[in-house]
C-alpha cells in the first residue's frame, strides 16, 4: 500500500526540525517509520516495503479532485447525437436573457386564423437562424445588403438634388447618353463557355446580327451547325430576361389588355427605315426586340488530345471553349438611329464634286 503524502510537509512536521537543520541520522528513523509489511501482491510477510510520498498522477490530482459539472461541453460534445444537437442549437440561437426590446419583438401567440392556441398544444417555434449560424432576421441581413445606410442615403439625397438643378436649370442640358439609358431599354447576356471553337461560333453570331428575335429564333431552328441549338436556347434565355428585368417587348401585350378592358387603342402606323447596312425594313412595333449585337469570346482550353504523327513526333491538339454575348434592343433605338443619319444629311449638305470657289495661286511651273 502507498500513503498519499507530500514529503516536504511529512518532514515539515517533525518537532526536532524546528530549531536543528535536518541532518541524515535525524531522517533516518522518521524515513523507517514510513515502511509497513504489505501482507499480498506477492510480497513475503515482514519485508518493509517504503511508502511512495508523491502522488502517482500528480498532474492530474487536481482534475480528478474537481467535481465535473453536470452536462458538460465535452460531454455533449462527445455524447449522443441528440446532446450535440442541442449544444449547437444553445451555441447558435440568441442569447437568453431579457433583452431591451423585448416587448417590441414579442408576440401574442396565435395560429393561422388570428385566435390564440391552445395552451396544450406546443407551438412551432419560427427558424431564425440557418444550421451554420447565420441569421435570417430582415435587421440582421440588411446589414451585410447595407452597410453604412447613412452614406447610402447621403447619396441617393445628392443624386435627387442634382437631378432637381438639371431639370430647372434653363442652361443646363442632358447628356446624350444620360437621355438614352432613360427612354431606351436594352439588356446584355452572356452565354457560358461552349465546348467549340470562335471560328465556328462567329459565323452564328454574324447570322443573327441585325434580326429580330423571331427571325433570329427560326434561323437558329434550321440550321445545320452543331452549336445552333445552344444560341437558339441563349436567344430564349435573353429573351425571357428582357421580358421580365426590364420590360421589353410588352406593346402588343399592352395594347391587347386595354383592348380587352374596353379601352380606345392606338395602332401605331408601320415605318420604314434604312439601317446601318443600307438595308429597307419596316418596324409595325415600336416596343419589338431584335439582336443588335452578337460577338464572341474565346475561353480557357478544356482539354489537350496527343496526335501521334511519323518518327515518333507527337503533337498535342487544344480544345478550346468559346461563349457568345448578345445584346438585345428596341426597334425605337433603330428609329433614332435612322433620324439621327437623316439629320446628318440635312446638316451637311448637297454634295458638290468641284467647290464653287476663286483658283488661286496658279503658276507655270510645277509645284514638286
């Protein structure tokens, strides 16, 4: 057996220490006083075995002489599923005590038709938080979607103030490009990286340039390419877009509703134009889309194919990728197109083959 007592308080209590300095003689007899004849394990009766003074576990002594609290972290951590489940979600929530505006949030518990539930009956509590701790409350979510509020409304104040000057300020004028983006709707789409080449995509690109979507959707139905299918889906998803994001397209369907609310409509009258390309075509819509423009972009290689040639040469093929990017528009831009360059001719002129004006500076001699 062993006696679990520290030597230095052992020897401590001697009386003959306190006024001598220990000495070896004066240990001895105290030391052999520590030593009992264990009577099993194996030892014979009457051999003095010494007693250890220090703890076996020392670094542990305090550990085991601590009580452990009930439910633990490390034992929930390290229980059932269902304790861990329940330290995540203590972890996670909101802290419990009463908050400052806790008449302000609650309220009264109702069911579905406005009259209170049944006390027996438990109510299902609303998930707030995601099982990673992310908060769905709207005040929480607004401020990563809105950071600094007051910069922002600082802004949006200013921008109103200096739309305010332009618009009664008699000298001041709009920009071109300012009025454009306010009367004209247009969106821009980009399709992901296709698995073929530029040379083969761009010619499906220069085919729908200049088309409405109509024609553009049936040139893309017949065709023989490959990649044909894909531009035709791209032209739809732009399409739907356009519809739903910036209201494009909506004239026919306009006017249609007013007809059927019994409302007086307006046709509008067909005007034929000359685009860009010289080309005659007559717009019956105003509000009618079509691809203005079409240009491809060249991706990252998908891959490399080894092509084994003669005397052991080995050459290596690039797959490479390629997306197409369409920009859609009304046919109101092409009508202010069209009089922009018929303004153009006006300003500048009949077109004169010699102009009408004194020679000068006439010599008999050559001038180089």
């Amino acid at each position: 057996m062993s006696l679990s007592m520290p030597s230095r308080r052992l020897l401590r209590g001697g009386k003959s220490f306190h006024h001598s300095p220990p000495s070896a003689n004066s240990l001895l007899p105290a030391l052999q006083s520590l030593s009992v004849a264990p009577t099993s394990h194996g030892t014979a009766v009457g051999a003095a075995r010494p007693i250890h003074t220090t703890p076996p576990n020392q670094w542990l002594w305090s550990r085991k002489n601590k009580n452990k609290t009930e439910n633990s972290l490390e034992d929930q951590i390290g229980g059932s599923q269902k304790s861990r489940q329940s330290a995540l979600s203590r972890l996670t929530g909101r802290v419990e005590a009463p908050a400052m505006f806790q008449d302000d949030l609650s309220t009264p518990d109702t069911t579905a038709a406005g009259q209170p539930s049944t006390p027996g009956k438990p109510k299902k509590k609303p998930r707030v938080y995601t099982f990673t701790g992310v908060s769905l409350v709207k005040e929480h979510l607004a401020r990563a979607v809105d950071p600094d509020p007051r910069s922002r409304v600082r802004w949006e104040r200013k921008m109103v103030i200096r739309q305010v000057q332009h618009g009664t300020n008699p000298f001041s004028k709009e920009p071109r490009a300012a009025r454009i983006a306010r009367t004209e709707r247009q969106i821009t789409a980009r399709s992901p990286w296709l698995a073929t080449s530029t040379k083969k995509l761009v010619h499906l690109a220069r085919q729908i340039q200049g088309k409405t979507v109509s024609d553009a959707l049936v040139q893309m139905r017949y065709s023989k390419k490959k990649m044909a299918q894909e531009v035709k889906y791209q032209l739809e998803l732009a399409r739907d877009l356009a519809v739903v994001e910036r209201g494009m397209g909506l004239g026919e369907a306009l006017r249609a509703e007013k007809v059927k609310n019994g409302e007086e409509v307006e046709e509008p009258r067909p005007v034929k134009i000359q685009d860009k390309d010289g080309k005659w075509i007559t717009i019956e819509d105003p509000t009618r889309m079509y691809v203005a423009e079409a240009w491809v972009n060249r991706g990252p290689w998908r891959g490399i194919v080894p092509d084994y040639r003669a005397r052991g040469r080995i050459f290596y093929k690039h797959k490479p990728t390629t997306s197409i990017s369409i920009v859609l528009k009304e046919e109101k831009t092409r009508l202010r197109e069209h009089e922009e360059r018929q303004a153009k001719k006006l300003r500048q002129g009949p077109w004169i083959h010699l102009p009408d004006r004194p020679v000068t500076a006439q010599r008999q001699y050559y001038s180089w």
